[in-house]
C-alpha cells in the first residue's frame, strides 16, 4: 500500500519539478486576483484528496494564480460542492469531485444546487478500477463459481461497501444485476477501513473495493480477488480478469475524478482551465504517481466531452439507483 507520507512528499516534488509547460492565459477573459479555490468535497490526504494536490501544485505553476486545495465536507459531496454552485463565475473556484456527483440527483430528494444545471463539466482527469474480493474461505475460486454460488443460495450471503449510494455500493448492485439478478444483502460500512475486517472474518462474503485499497489484500492472499472492473487488466495484478472477461458482458464500472466550474463561468476561461489541467494530467511525473494509486490519468477530454461523459455516468447509475431503492444514509 502507497504510504500517505510517500505520496505527500511525492507531492512535494512535484512542486519542486522545472515547468513543464508554458503558463496558459484565459485568452482576454481576466483572471481573478485572488487564488483559485480547488475545493474537494472529501477529507485531506484521502485518495480524492492526494491527487486534487498533485493537480494544484502543478496548474499553480501554469496559470495566472495559484491553486489552493480546500477541503470542504458533509452531507457525501453536497457541502463542498454547494460552496461551487454558488460561487462567482470567474473561475476563481472549482469542484475536484468524483462518480458522487452523478448520483446526486438520484439519491437526494432535496439539494441546495442542481447538479446538471450549476456545474460546467471542464475536464475529466482520471478513472480508478475496482476488484471484485471474497472472504479466501468462501468456497469459490472464480467469478463464474461466485455466481454459481449466489445463484444457488439466494438472500444468504452478505456484502459490504462504504455506504448506500457510494461507488462500490453502484458497482456491486450493477454487477448483480448483470450477472442475472443475483440476491445478496447489503451491509453498509463508513469507509473500507471499516468494511474490510469483517470480510478477513467472513462475517461478510464479498466485496467490491477500489483496486488500490484491495491489492495489499489480494497480493498477500488474504482475500480472494475474483476481477477488475475495468475493461483492461491491472499492471499490478496481470493474471486477474476483467470482470467481463469472467463472464459478463458489458460490465464496467470505475470511480472517476472530474474538475468542475460554476455554470456560467465565461468559456474562454473554462477552456483555459482545460488546457492546464490536460497538460498536467499528460506528464510522465504525474502519470506515475497516480498510477501508484491505481488512478488511470485522462489527458484527453475538452469541456465537451468531459460533459457527455457525466451525462452518460448519470444516464448509467440512476436507474440502478431507483431500482435499487438506495437512498442517502
């Protein structure tokens, strides 16, 4: 497991690095005076929040202002992200957010912003797979055994995620459902930290966990990882297959980070933001680190498609949502 101290000094070095790219102006937009706010709806050095400061340190060297990491949470993401909605639209303050707020509109009758119309999707910045594990007492070496398993005992066995609504609660009901409308309970844990003792007991049978926080786990045998979620295989666990692979098909689900600007934020800035995030996104330092974390950087996506790639996750998870019946804890 990345360390946090290594992943806080690496970090460091980032923002110690020569510029790696010419510094980019918001084309006669102006920018504000001020610093700009990257505010992250989730707690400091948690794995939302090291790469949010990867990013900072090095678009700090690239814009006009520096960028500034607040950490602002409650309520999931409906805090920090609130603090964006409703701040000037000058690109003076963005969202670092993640899968979460795809699923706001879903699981919260009551929000103080609208997640579609107050944001301007800017840039996606990366995905993070996520690796299917079982207690390593469970009688199954594969994920078709697995299914076979579920199949033959409905409403019997347990799992665990990190709270209704999350990304590995999403990942496990989608992958239940297309592994035939598989019956397993739900146990909702506050963090993996929590979850995980209860799948090295069995009091819980399985879980979904995100790759970097499940591979110490598998790669020690302490579990068993069945697959990926993902449509590639991991680097770092080669021999294990894609949950497709294993036999669903068109499964696939991630966690994701996306930076986000007020709605109607001038285009020219948001643009510019694009450009600095690309850049930063596409260097080696910066693949390298995250890739430490499992988190597969994007370098690639204009405000556009970083848009159409939010519409697709909610066009994705909220029907699983309401099926589901999940709602905010």
């Amino acid at each position: 497991m990345i360390l946090r101290r290594h992943l806080i000094a690496g970090a460091a070095g980032l923002a110690a690095a020569p510029l790696a790219a010419p510094a980019v102006h918001a084309q006669g937009a102006g920018w504000p005076n001020n610093p700009v706010r990257l505010i992250v709806p989730f707690a400091a050095g948690g794995p939302t929040d090291i790469p949010a400061r990867l990013l900072a340190d090095e678009l700090s060297k690239t814009l006009p202002q520096r960028v500034i990491v607040e950490n602002r949470t409650g309520a999931g993401v409906v805090v920090g992200s609130d603090v964006v909605a409703k701040a000037p639209k000058d690109g003076q303050a963005l969202l670092y957010t993640t899968i979460a707020h795809s699923t706001l509109r879903a699981i919260f009758p009551k929000l103080p912003f609208d997640p579609i119309a107050d944001f301007t999707p800017v840039a996606l910045t990366g995905v993070i797979p996520m690796i299917v594990m079982v207690n390593k007492e469970l009688p199954v070496n594969s994920l078709q055994e697995l299914i076979a398993l579920f199949k033959a005992n409905p409403g019997k066995y347990d799992y665990g995620s990190t709270g209704n609504g999350a990304a590995l609660h999403l990942a496990t009901e989608l992958f239940l459902r297309q592994a035939g409308g598989l019956k397993v309970n739900h146990v909702p844990y506050r963090g993996e930290s929590a979850a995980m003792p209860d799948l090295l007991s069995g009091t819980i049978a399985m879980m979904i966990s995100i790759a970097n926080n499940a591979l110490p786990f598998v790669t020690r045998g302490e579990v068993k990882g069945l697959a990926v979620t993902s449509t590639q295989r991991l680097p770092q666990l080669p021999d294990l297959p894609t949950v497709q692979e294993a036999g669903v098909p068109g499964y696939e689900a991630y966690t994701w980070h996306m930076v986000m600007a007020p709605s109607g934020t001038p285009q020219p800035i948001v643009n510019a933001i694009n450009e600095a995030v690309n850049k930063v996104m596409a260097m080696d330092s910066v693949k390298q680190r995250l890739s430490d974390l499992t988190l597969t950087t994007r370098s690639d996506t204009t405000p556009a498609t970083a848009k159409k790639w939010l519409d697709d996750e909610i066009a994705k998870w909220e029907p699983i949502i309401r099926a589901a019946g999940i709602k905010a804890d």
